[in-house]
C-alpha cells in the first residue's frame, strides 16, 4: 500500500503528485522544489488565493501548463498547504499528519488509484519522523466502512487510494523506509480497531473478540489464553459475570502475551470489551443507543495494538493485553440495583446502577492480571464515563493514575501521535464517594467527579501497582475534527497511544 519511491517525483508516473508547501511568511514564491509547481502557483500566491494555509489545497493538470525539461508526468498535480511550521516536535508531526490526510482526502474525490506524495523539509524534526508522520495521515485518511452497504448510487461507491509513494528526495532512503514503516504499523492498526468498532453489536460479540486473538495468535509468535463462563465462575469473577447476566451470549476473557525475555519489564494492558451497552436494567435513554456497539473501543484499541507489536517485534519489553468482554442487557436474569457482588480479589460491590458497568469487567480483569503476571505497569482503556465529555468534550482523553513516571510517559506518547491526554486528581476524597453502607463499596459515587470516581474504583484494584487509566469515552467517536480521522464513527483512538508508549518505554 506505501513505498518509497527515489525517482524524481515530477518524472514519476501517477494519478496524483502531491506537494506540501509551508504558509507565506513574506515570501515572493512558494517553498517546493518542483520548479513546475513553483512556476505554477505564481498567480495564486501573488493574488492570496494559495498562501500554505493548513488544510489549503489547490490542484491543477500540468497538461494544461507549459511544459519545460523533464516536465511533471502526473495526471493531477495537488498542493496541500502546511500552514506555519511550529517549532515543537509534536506540533510539526501533527502538521504533517493532517497534510497528509487532506492529500488523501483529494485523492479519493478525484479517484487516484495511485498517489506520489513528496516529503517536505521539516526543520526540527527527523526525516525518519517525517517520514513516520506523513504515512500515518495518508494511511489514516484512507479508511472507509462499508461492508453492508449493498445498493448504492454510482455517484455513492467508495474509492480509496490503493498505492501510495513517498518520494524523499535527498534523504536518506534507510531512515525513510524505517519511518514509514513505523506510521503504516500504527495507522493500519488504527484502521483494525476502527473495524472492530464499526461492527454492529450482533456481529461483534464477545466471541468474535476470542476468535480475532486466536488467529493473531496463531500467525505470529503471540500466546492466547481465553477464559470462559465456567473459568470465571471457578476463580470468583463476579465483575464479568454479574453484568453478563442479563445476556443471551457468554462471557470471554481474552489475553493475548508478548513474551521475550524474564529479565525484561513487563507491561500490562486491559481493554474494556463491552460490545453492546443498553445500560441493563439502569436502561439507557434510546435516543443514541445505537452508539452503545461503540462501548468496546477500548478491547479494539489493545487488540489492534498487541498485532501491531506482533509485527515490530520489541526487544525490550513483555506485554500482556486482557479484555474482558461481553454485552449488557436487560434479560430475566439481569444484574439488579440494589445486589451485592464479589469480584475476583474478595472485595464486595453494592451495585447502585446496572450502567456503571465498565468499572465492574475491568476491576476483575485487574485484579486477575496483576495477580497472574506480576506486571511492572499496567494501563487500561475504556469508553467508561459520560462525565468524561463533560469535563473534556471529544478533544481529550482523561487520564488517572497513581504514578507520575508513568503519567509523563503516557501523556509523551499522546504528544507524539496526536491523541492529547488531561490528566484528572484521584485521592481518598473521592474514594470516600464510593463508601457503600452494605458492601465494601459501591459502583457509583454520585453526580459530581463522575470520571474521577470512576478511576477511584478501579484504583481499590491494583494494589501498589504503577496503573494509569484512560478514559475514552469522548475520543473513542466523534473525536476532534481532523483529516485524518472520520467525521462520523469509530476513531480508532489508543491504539497509536500504546504503540508510542512501548516504542519509547522506560522502566518505571
């Protein structure tokens, strides 16, 4: 799908040549080493009608353009604007991102089955970052859903771009392979959690979680271990249980390994993997129900992102990804307010309210996996509060954590990929919330600090274990409107998050 091409881009045959042009900082010509594109866009730079503003474009036939020596052979010649290049690192790889996802975006308007996009220079950032990023917004803009779309209009069927090539020009061709490859590993993994998502929850259901880790399982050096209704009644999971009791469909708990060496650190992810949420009996409004197959983002996110390791191979870490998975309805056997719980490590729950159910998988799956793999960090994911729009709208993920080492890392990785994290407080104020007069706690802690005392919950669960949680649930869908990432649906947030993280890990 993306190479790297080290002919002269105007000389390469496509659909669509592609060049990225910084905004006018006074300039009398534009910044590109295509003297054609130069000379071409010499009336709409002098009139301001083509400045490099981010997200600017303007496309023209060289066909139509005086052709001088060795003119431009592209069908369609793009010029996607930069905007002013920032200093900061992250800033200028979020710039090329969203370039790159425009350049897609005008590609699939016009059909572009093949696409040369040309690097542009960046001062202050790597040719091989360079080269990371801009794969990442091609890769990421290129994504469509339409697996059951059956009738459609002509002027209706999808079109993605089917190759694209990167030209470097003079830089070196081994740090811009290297870069590529790492953003098409994060972006096409990205895509497989946007996948998942986008399942209907009859199609996605906890066993289509199992299913999807075992053959990964099977095709790389990855070890999958499923856990079943009857494994979870034997060891006292009774977080999975009680909010599976409503459902037609059992429980999984699916964890997949990356093992490479004892001597190594190991990471533990865990990923929420409700795939269908209708609240239980604590039913939810009907008005966006349907939104509710979207509830398992969290699983997709360290499903995609354990493939992603599969390939990459890091050498200096062990990872251990959990997501405990099953739906949550309103059948006769439903989990009702008012019932008291046992999870996995002996600690009792009131259950106030059968839809703060996310909490109850993921603090058996804690429990579980800090017993069982000993980690040296764990980091879990999930679509968890609604107060988390509240405080943060769909701009930023929420994040808690017991350790700041930890914290520095996750939000670091945020930076880089362009998935920003907030971090929130946690402290015994707000466990104090949770202080149940029946049981050892309660599953709600009222109106106020809902994300907070959400993560408070979870935090009775990990012991002294360095643990962040993310709460996603406002970037999971309809997350900031960029290029690279749908208007509508699943944004496959997380994924690139993870990925950041284990590439740059330090021992906690």
């Amino acid at each position: 799908m993306i190479k790297l091409t080290e002919k002269n881009p105007d000389q390469a045959g496509a659909d669509l040549l592609v060049y990225f042009v910084p905004e006018d900082d006074g300039r009398k010509k534009p910044a590109c080493r295509s003297a054609h594109v130069v000379k071409a866009l010499q009336h709409p730079w002098k009139e301001g009608d083509f400045s490099g503003k981010e997200g600017q474009v303007y496309q023209f036939y060289p066909a139509d353009c005086p052709k001088g020596k060795d003119g431009i052979r592209a069908t369609r010649a793009l010029v996607v604007g930069l905007g002013t290049l920032a200093e900061q690192g992250g800033k200028i790889r979020e710039q090329l991102r969203i370039a790159g996802g425009t350049a897609t975006a005008q590609a699939r308007k016009c059909k572009a089955a093949k696409v040369v996009a040309v690097l542009p220079d960046t001062p202050g950032l790597a040719p091989e970052d360079a080269a990371e990023c801009l794969a990442e917004g091609l890769i990421l803009a290129n994504y469509l859903f339409a697996k059951y779309k059956k009738k459609l209009a002509r002027d209706e069927e999808p079109f993605l771009v089917k190759n694209f090539l990167i030209s470097g020009s003079e830089m070196p061709a081994k740090a811009l392979r290297k870069g590529m490859k790492k953003g098409a590993d994060a972006a096409l993994a990205a895509c497989v959690a946007r996948d998942m998502a986008s399942e209907p929850g009859s199609s996605w259901t906890p066993l289509q979680f199992a299913e999807y880790a075992r053959k990964l399982a099977r095709r790389t050096d990855l070890q999958c271990t499923v856990l079943d209704k009857a494994d979870m009644k034997k060891l006292g999971m009774g977080g999975i249980l009680a909010v599976n009791q409503g459902s037609a469909i059992p429980p999984k708990l699916v964890i997949l390994q990356y093992r490479t060496s004892k001597k190594n650190p190991t990471l533990m992810l865990v990923g929420k993997g409700l795939t269908f949420d209708s609240g239980g009996i604590s039913l939810k409004p009907a008005a966006g129900m349907e939104d509710m197959k979207y509830d398992m983002c969290g699983g997709a996110a360290v499903l995609a992102a354990m493939e992603a390791v599969a390939r990459e191979k890091p050498a200096n870490l062990n990872i251990v990804a959990l997501v405990p998975a099953t739906d949550n309805m309103s059948g006769p056997a439903a989990l009702k307010p008012g019932d008291i719980i046992t999870h996995y490590n002996g600690a009792t729950c009131e259950v106030v309210n059968t839809d703060a159910e996310g909490r109850l998988l993921l603090a058996d799956a804690l429990a579980y996996g800090i017993k069982k793999y000993n980690p040296d960090a764990v980091v879990d994911l999930a679509t968890l509060t609604g107060a988390v729009i509240v405080g943060l709208g769909h701009h930023m993920t929420g994040l808690l954590s017991n350790n700041d080492n930890l914290v520095e890392q996750i939000l670091a990785a945020g930076e880089l990929c362009g998935e920003p994290l907030w971090r929130l407080p946690l402290g015994t104020e707000y466990t104090k919330q949770l202080k149940s007069e029946v049981a050892d706690m309660k599953n709600i802690g009222g109106k106020g600090a809902g994300t907070i005392t959400a993560a408070a919950f979870l935090q009775e669960f990990v012991g002294d274990t360095p643990w962040a949680h993310l709460d996603i649930a406002g970037t999971a869908w309809n997350f900031t409107e960029k290029s690279y990432v749908p208007p509508k649906g699943p944004s496959g947030i997380g994924v690139r998050t993870l990925l950041a993280l284990i590439r740059n890990w330090q021992p906690i």
